[in-house]
C-alpha cells in the first residue's frame, strides 16, 4: 500500500511522489508531515495498492487542506 500526492486541488499523476507505503499486514494508516505546503496549501492524495490480479489500483483523489494551527 503507498500513499502518493502532490500540491494542488488535482492529482497530477507526473507530479505525484511517493509520501509513505506499507508492507502486507502493516497498519492501514500514513502519518506524514506538511512539508512545503503552506499554511492553507492543499495537497491531493491517493492511496495505491495492489490487487489480487497483481495490478496496481488507486483510490479517488483525496483533497486536504493543511490547517492553521
């Protein structure tokens, strides 16, 4: 399982990075820091994983909004 984003409101799939990923059987959970995005910056997220055909699939783009702390 991997988490990979990108700045913005729209995943840009040549612009994503890899931000974590998971073994098999490892929590089902990404803890990650902000980074560069500022305050208000938005990032958009999707969850990767492999099926049981051995393909990648992707989640639905995930928005979020860093908060003012």
């Amino acid at each position: 399982m991997a988490l990979r984003g990108n700045s913005g409101t729209h995943y840009d799939e040549d612009d994503a990075v890899t931000l974590a990923d998971h073994l098999p059987g490892a929590a089902p959970e990404f803890v990650i820091g902000w980074g560069s995005v500022p305050v208000g910056g938005t990032r958009a997220l999707k969850v990767y994983v492999i099926n049981e055909t051995d393909n990648e699939a992707g989640s639905a783009t995930m928005v979020v909004t860093r908060p003012e702390v």
